[in-house]
C-alpha cells in the first residue's frame, strides 16, 4: 500500500478548531487509501506559542538552563508526545485506531550528540507493522534514541526531519508538511500582496530559499528527502489545496520542464547593521585581525566586502555595539549604519545568466532605492538598502521580474 | 559503598521552598558517604496539586477518556520526567552531579499491563554505574519499560513501588519515603491531637494500617521491600528527624524487642452507609443474590453480616441510593443509616489475646458511644459508629489503649 507522511506544527494541536483541520487531513488521505504517518511538533516549538514555555512553567521556576544537555533532551522530548497524545485521542474519539510512537520507538536512532543529533539509522519495521494493522501511526516529532536507549532531540530541522527521514524509509509517496501559508510563495505576503503560491520547486531552489531566511522547511529535511527523491508538498493546514511540491527534477512526475524560470522568489531580512572601517595599505592582514576579533566574540559577520582602502560588513544591529567596542579597542574607526536590510533575489537558474544584475538595478533605481552593497552567489544576488527602502525594493523586484505570473 | 534510595512526592519539587528541603536531604546523606539514588513522582499525582492537572491543561482541552492505556501510559510517564528534571537542575546548579533515568534506563522491565504493570525485573547494572561515577541518580517513579521498549507505569503504589524496588535490586540501607508527616502515626493528628509517631513499625503493621486506610507507604511497595528485609524509613521533609523504621523484626537491627505491643494504631474511615434488610428463614439463599446483585452493579461492600433474620452490611455513601433501588427491585424493603464511620484498631498482636474487644467497648461505652456493629481479624477490630461519634471514638480508643505513649 501506499504511505504518506502528514506533519504538522505544534499549533496544529493547540485549538479544536485547528484539530479539526488536522483530523479533516488524515482523514482524506484515509479515504485515498493511503497508509497514514503523522508526525507532530510540541505545542510551542520552535516560536510556536504553547508547550516550551508551558514546559517551563511546569518546571515552577527552576532554572533549567542547569539543565545538561542529555536531561534537556529528556525533557523536551516530552512536548512532542504530549501533543502526539492530544491528536491520538481525538484519532480514537473519531474511531479512526492509531497509536503514539516515540522517535525511538519509530525506529529512529542517532548518535548521542544531545541537542542536535544525528540520524544513523532507521529501521522502520514497527511501523511499518502498526499501519499494516491498520494504523494511523502518530510519531513524536524532533526526537530520536541512542542505540543505548538514550532520547535525544534532532535540533536543526526538527519535526521536518523526522518526517522526511520516516517518508525516506517508508518510500513514502508524499511527505506533507503542513504551515499557515498555501504553499512556497515568491514573496512574504505582507509585503508583496500578489505574492503567488510557487506549484513547483526543487529542492535546490528550496534550500536557497530557506538559506536566505523564508519561513519553508529546513534545509536539512529537504536533504535528506533528495536521497531517495521523496516528494515534499509544503501545504496549508486551512485549505484544501496541495501546496507547493518540492522535487528533484519536474520531468520525474510527467510535468513541465521549469527550468526556464529565472528566479524563484525574494525574500528580505532586516535589522541589520553595516560596518565600515577605513583602512590603508600599511595592515594587509587587518581585515584577518578584525574578522579573528569578530569570531572571539561569537558574532556572526556576512556580506564581507574587503578593499585596499576598506572593510565593510555587516552583522545584526543587537550585535553592532559589542563590534564597535572591539573594533575600537584595536584603534580602529569604525562607521556603523544600523536597520539596514538584506534583500536576496533567489533563483537556482540565475548563475551564468547575463542581466539579472542589470535588471536588479534597474528596479532599484526606478525606485530610488540606493544599493549600498551587493553580492552574489551561483543562486542568490543580494543587495543591502536602508531599512525604510526595504519593502519598496522588494516590491520592485517582485513586479519586475513578473513573479506573480506563478 | 553504602546506597540510600530517598522518595519524594511531586509537591516537593512544586515550590522553591520545598526543593530548598530536598537539596537539604540529598545533601545530607552525601556528606553521610551514601550514594544516592533519588525517586520522584510527578506534580500532582495521586491528588498532589500539580502536574496531572497541567498536564492536562497541555492537551488544551482534549478528551483524554479517548486515550488507549498504552497512549496513556506514556503520556503519564512525561509527569515525572518533568518533576526528574527540575531536580536535576537545582542540583547541577548546586554543583551536585547527577543524571536523569527513566524507569526504563533504571532497569525497569514490566509486563505490558498498562495503568497497572507488573515489574518482572530489574536490572540495576545502570544505575550503579551512574552511582560510581559519582552521579546522584534521579529516577523518574511509577513508570517502567516493556522488554520492548513500551512505556508502562505501575499503578497502585507508584514511586514508592519504584523506590522500594530499586533499594531491593541496589541493596540499600535504607529506602527513605520522604511525605509531609513526621512518620507513621498512631491516629489522624486532625482528630487526636497527641497522636504519636511510631518509632519502629513492623512490614505487617505498616500493611495492616494502610488497608484501613492510615496514609502511609503502599502494602505494594512494603511487599516488596519485604523481599530482602529491605528497612524503609517514613520521613517528614520538612523535618531532620530519621521518623519511622519499617522492618521486618526488630532484633534484625538490634533494637528492643516490640512483639509486647498490642495495637499500632487507630484509623478512621467516615462516609459509609449500613444498610440492613430484614429477612425470614424462607429466603436462605437471599444473601448471595443480594451481594450479587451488588457485584453486578460495581458496588463494593464491606462489614457483612449475615444472621437468619438480616443482612448488613456497608456501602460508601455515595452508593447508597444505586444500592437501594437495585434492593427494592428485588422485592426487599432496606434500611439504610448513612454518614457513618468506620473506626479500626490496628495491631498485629491481637490475635488470640484475651480483652482486647472488652477493652475497646469499655472505651466507647464510657463515652456514650453506640457499636452500630463490629467485626474483626488477626490484626483488626472495626466498629461501626455513627458519624457524629467517629471523632469521641477515636480519641477514646487511643486514650484507652495509651498510644501516646509511643
């Protein structure tokens, strides 16, 4: 028979109303005679409005951040079979029959990097045997066991991962992840309002979405679902329809050639400030000194620009006072230019292509948006503007490049 | 070296004032040279105020009634893990070393009778190997593991089932079940004022109150510690008293001789109807359809009493109507005398020895207090009294036979 793996979001479980959008899904795969996987987040992970903090509150206060990172682990694990239990016993109050698997009991089992370990295996017999009974298998997301019976958590990626991992191994036919948006879109809807729903992606073009800060599901699931080619639709849980469909290559499903598209989306991330630092041909090795002092310090630089005359990049404006301090310990001058935004033109068909940079600009201009840095990778071109130019770039950019045709 | 298995409720992890007293404990049986094997149970489990109840309140309102055993099971088992890791964390930061282990890395092994397994071994090897690295151990109570890694929890008894089971497996010295009194007592203090707390009691005592209702250690947890004359201690936790020894004679531990002793103690239970029925010597076998019927109906019954003319016998008010009306169907005209109480005089030595029974009506007699009935045992006389007597019974009964004196 044919499997399908349906993940949802903490959220998902946290009101009746959106159980039942949960129970009308499992249902209507049910009703395709498919095997059904559900995999659940805790109510609150990662942003999610419930169970880690509700977690927390149940500790009465004590500090957890005393916590190792092993019993962290054992802790956490439990918001995932909290949530899996309120789905389970809406599944039974509705007469479908299913049981609540741990990660470790689904069969996944990692080494013992607590905090973000890593899948070594998985051996999915005994689910396998539950939805041969006739199950909905309801696995705890974001969690996995040692083979010595430790409970570990996945971290990066979390219930996205375990739900690609368990569609990878049961050649599942569809892994779902379910959001609250309609699909993969080409723009953050709240800026660009004919932002369009994508029907198609690959995995590649996702990746680079994700890396420039889309909400979409973590690189490290889609990875791990290009193993074996495992379709991923990235879907609304309040609607109907089945999203954006994430593949290796569009002719494997019979459909139309997309490699004709130029750019997949723009996304934009703010709040970030801009470092300058005059410098002269005497300190070749500054910009190694700044970028070592930078590293001390645990600040994250991106958007390096190093000429014989200066040194500019940028890093979160929380992060640009402690890098003035530093810069200025090492008798620097630094200029700093804080609420800066990194608008990112995404697209895996844009290396090679002549003009993308032109038109870019072009948009820019017409808009008088200056451009106070760029770069680019074989997928991306960003540019960094001034944090009040930034929903009108990305706007720009959105109608110039047609995007809403999608 | 010399291990110590400490219990303690879930309200002793609630407030930070209560986690003050269990850091004290564990503190103090370390600079003892002990390790430590520390039991938890959940917040709010068996009636203490927390935990179930927020565990709960994380399903957000779902039935949980549609929940399977098995599914139950682990999402209980998340109760105590919550309340393992909050110690954990107030002892790292107190830079005590220790682990988290759930019952089923403690070595837990139990049938797969879930809400009530039994355990079918215990492998410790674990949990001393955590000992000597000089880890505390902070067992998560009530729960165990199937041989295939199913989440169980244990039912009657709970955690201190757990500790008395892992102070047998670790041959400890002592199994300390730490609750909010100074001990084992010879009355309800609310009622007798100068209630003393037994400085020794034997496993059969401590069974024998615990059936009449006295609230003490679980007779599940006492059998089992009896296995290997394993000593359990019933401590306070906001106290530095040792408070009292559970044995299983005390020569064993070269104390005096108690075997003079003739009652242990007085327990109460209020709430119980009597209900009579009058019958005639043409209905001979009326009592076994009578106490079928019963049966039938889930009404449990106590203090029986069968004479050619009645039938008594006791039901807990709350059943009282349900039982009438099946009476009345049955053609039979009952009596029925709610709010009485059940008033037991414990003591393993009363068997065979003479005036015990006179005794204890000379006492009630001096205090105008009318026997609605009695019955007894080898380590038990009840009487049945009304409920405005329950409180004179008691005092007079543990006036009579000097229990203060303890």
């Amino acid at each position: 028979m044919k499997v399908i793996v349906q993940k949802f979001g903490g959220t998902s479980v946290a009101t009746s109303q959106m159980r039942e959008r949960v129970l009308y899904h499992i249902q209507t795969a049910l009703s395709e005679d498919y095997q059904v996987v559900v995999v659940v987040s805790a109510m609150g992970r990662r942003g999610e409005p419930y169970a880690t903090d509700t977690l927390l509150e149940l500790t009465r206060g004590e500090q957890l951040e005393n916590l190792s990172s092993r019993e962290q682990d054992l802790l956490l694990s439990c918001g995932e079979i909290i949530s899996a239990s309120v789905l389970s016993s809406l599944l039974t109050h509705h007469g479908i029959e299913n049981c609540v698997l741990t990660g470790g009991q689904a069969g996944i089992i990692t080494n013992n990097q607590y905090n973000n370990a890593q899948i070594v295996s998985l051996n999915p017999k005994r689910l396998q045997d539950e939805l041969n009974n006739g199950k909905v298998a309801i696995v705890a997301g974001f969690q996995g066991q040692t083979a010595d019976g430790e409970i570990t958590t996945l971290g990066r990626g979390g219930s996205d991962t375990t739900a690609t991992a368990l569609g990878v191994a049961l050649q599942a036919e569809y892994v779902d992840i379910f959001t609250d948006v309609d699909g993969v879109l080409t723009a953050d809807p709240r800026i660009v309002e004919e932002a369009a729903s994508l029907e198609m992606v690959t995995y590649t073009e996702m990746c680079n979405l994700a890396f420039q800060g889309a909400k979409v599901v973590h690189p490290r699931a889609v990875e791990i679902a290009m193993q074996t080619n495992v379709p991923i639709r990235v879907r609304s849980t309040l609607s109907d329809g089945i999203g954006t469909l994430v593949v290796s290559r569009p002719e494997r499903l019979g459909l139309a050639e997309i490699s004709d598209r130029l750019i997949t989306g723009i996304t934009q991330m703010p709040n970030v400030t801009q470092i300058r630092i005059p410098t002269n041909s005497d300190h070749l090795d500054l910009h190694l000194d700044v970028f070592r002092k930078m590293a001390s310090q645990g600040i994250s630089v991106d958007f390096i620009s190093v000429t014989p005359s200066s040194i500019a990049y940028t890093v979160s404006d929380p992060l640009g006072d402690l890098a003035k301090s530093l810069l200025v310990e090492m008798g620097l001058e630094p200029e700093l230019y804080p609420g800066c935004a990194k608008v990112s033109v995404v697209g895996a068909g844009i290396a090679g292509v002549p003009g993308v940079m032109a038109k870019i600009l072009e948009a820019l201009t017409e808009e008088d948006v200056k451009v106070l840095q760029s770069a680019d990778s074989h997928t991306t071109i960003w540019v960094l503007v001034s944090g009040e130019n930034m929903v009108k770039a990305v706007r720009a950019l959105h109608r110039k490049f047609e995007l809403h045709k999608y």
